[in-house]
C-alpha cells in the first residue's frame, strides 16, 4: 500500500495567485521600453545581441536540467530574462563568444550548478558579465554615439559619460541625453527614462517595491556630491537605474525584510560612487551589487522578520 507522506510546516500559511512564470513575464514586459529603444538605436547589433545571449542562455538552461536529470524549466521564463538581462548589460559591438561565455557561466555556473532557480547567491546576469568584463577587456573600446546611421557603421571610439566627469572632460552628454538618446555604452543605456517607465510598472505590478532603488539611487545623488562629484549624472549614467530597478531588485539576491533591505541598497550605493571616483568606472554597479548580493545572507539574519503569534516573555 502507497502512503502519502504529510508534510507539517509552521503557521500563518499564505496562499498567492503569483507564480515565477508570471512575475518573469513582468518583468519582460518592463524590459520592453528599453529593449525597443536600444533595437531602435543600435539596430541589428543589439538584435544580434538579444538573439545569442537569450538563445544561449535558454539552451544552456534546457542542457543543465537535462544532464541533471532534472525537470525542465523553460517555460518559467528566468532563462529569457536572464539572457535578455546579459544583453543589455553589453556594448553594441561584442563577439559572439564573449556572450556564449558569459551566458554559460550565469546559467550552468551561478544559477544551475547553485541547485537552480531561487538557490543562487549571486544574480546570474550580472556574474556572467562580470565574467568577462574581466577576462576579456571587452569594454576598453567604446562604442560612441551611433544615432540613425546606415547599417554597416561600425561606431566611433569616445570616453564614456562616467569618464568625462571623473577626468574632468569636456563634451559630455547632456541630462536629457542621458535620459532620452545617449547612445554609448551598453545598449540598455540608451535612456534611463526608459528604464524608469519599467521599474514603474513593476513597482505597480508589486513584482518589486520601491525600497531598494530608491535607497541606492538616494545613496548615490547624495555620496556623490558630498565627495564633489556631480550627483545627478551619477544616477543617469552607467547603467545605475538598469541596476537599481532590474538586478538588486531580484528576489532570491536581496533580502527579505525592509531594515535589510535599506542597507543592502546602502552598502550598493556607497560601494557605487567609491569604485566609480576612485577605481575604474566600467561595472561598477555590477560590482556593487554583486558585493551587495554577499552581504544577504547576514543582512537576513540580523534583520529577522516577526514571527507570527509569537509571545512575548513578561
């Protein structure tokens, strides 16, 4: 005779309607001003891109699962996100391997190999970009201001927007370049309005609340300009609001309760404005949210959330 196994667990028991495959699809919409821009932008380079790195990483993901015997998870949509994550965080001219590489160690390394799917420590995308910005030196040439150019134009080699203010140059892009048409860099920071039309809509969805990037931006508009740099800039540039919105935000790398999560945006923000002034500005947010994501399994034990019916001693 077959016996169920019953499985007793610790009250309140909370019942939800959300699922993965629903917060992933949300999170693809959100990313659909900014990838619409950037395919507007850069054109057939940030297609390419887009192509690979969500190929790549869905089938390294369907490859995993099946060399480990395990279910195939696919249709929760983290491998499309994740992939389509990757290819924003790169310039418009990249080769191909740089993102097969990257793609592999976010997926099969950081993600699969950590048990799968809210078992990571670390975001997948942003590991496997930080990957190879070390191993390649890919960013050392930058792609510079593409605008509506003919196909087959192959970009022009400039300072990036951090550059300018951290060495003092002239010609930097504008606020409202920055917010509506800087194309230079990674092909997601061709505007950060962009970006904020879908941090708010997730914000809306309550796929994510508003703690964590308004702390890290907040942390950095004011670092920055108590140590004398432009505060502002710091935030339209760089990818910050990509960062804030899409990547420290992930459930399973940020901490659970709101203490927790005002200083793991702290610790990003501030390690954001000291890497970018005094180290090298190229992934700085990817560094510091990476360290951040290190800090989340002490930030979840020092800031415990209440238990329910608990009773409080005399």
């Amino acid at each position: 005779m077959a016996l169920n196994n019953l499985i007793v667990t610790p009250p309140p028991h909370l019942k939800s309607k959300e699922q993965t495959a629903i917060a992933m699809r949300d999170v693809l919409i959100a990313l659909a001003p900014i990838t619409i821009a950037a395919l507007v932008a850069f054109t057939y380079n940030a297609l390419f891109n887009i192509v690979v790195c969500v190929g790549s990483a869905m089938f390294f993901e369907w490859a995993a699962r099946k060399i480990r015997k395990k279910q195939v998870t696919l249709k929760d949509g983290s491998a499309a996100v994740t992939g389509l994550l990757l290819a924003l965080l790169l310039p418009a001219k990249i080769h191909w391997l740089n993102m097969i590489i990257a793609s592999f160690v976010a997926v099969v390394i950081v993600k699969e190999l950590m048990g799968g799917l809210g078992r990571n420590i670390f975001n997948p995308a942003l590991f496997g970009f930080v990957f190879i910005l070390i191993g390649s030196g890919f960013l050392a040439s930058w792609t510079g201001h593409l605008g509506f150019l003919p196909a087959g134009f192959d970009g022009v080699q400039t300072a990036t927007p951090l550059a300018y203010i951290k060495h003092g140059l002239d010609g930097a892009p504008s606020y409202a370049a920055l917010l509506f048409a800087n194309y230079g860099g990674a092909i997601s920071e061709v505007g950060c309005f962009w970006i904020l039309l879908g941090g708010a809509y997730l914000i809306y969805r309550k796929v994510i609340n508003w703690v964590i990037p308004v702390t890290i931006l907040a942390t950095v508009f004011i670092l920055a300009y108590i140590l004398g740099s432009d505060g502002l800039y710091h935030i339209l540039a760089g990818g910050l609001m990509l960062g804030a919105f899409f990547m420290a935000t992930d459930w399973v790398t940020s901490p659970m309760n709101r203490w927790g999560q005002v200083v793991f945006g702290l610790i990003i923000g501030i390690c954001v404005v000291l890497i970018r002034l005094y180290g090298g500005p190229s992934g700085a947010v990817a560094y510091s949210i990476l360290i951040g994501n290190a800090f989340v399994p002490l930030l979840d034990r020092v800031f415990k959330p209440k238990r329910f019916g608990e009773v409080v001693a005399a």
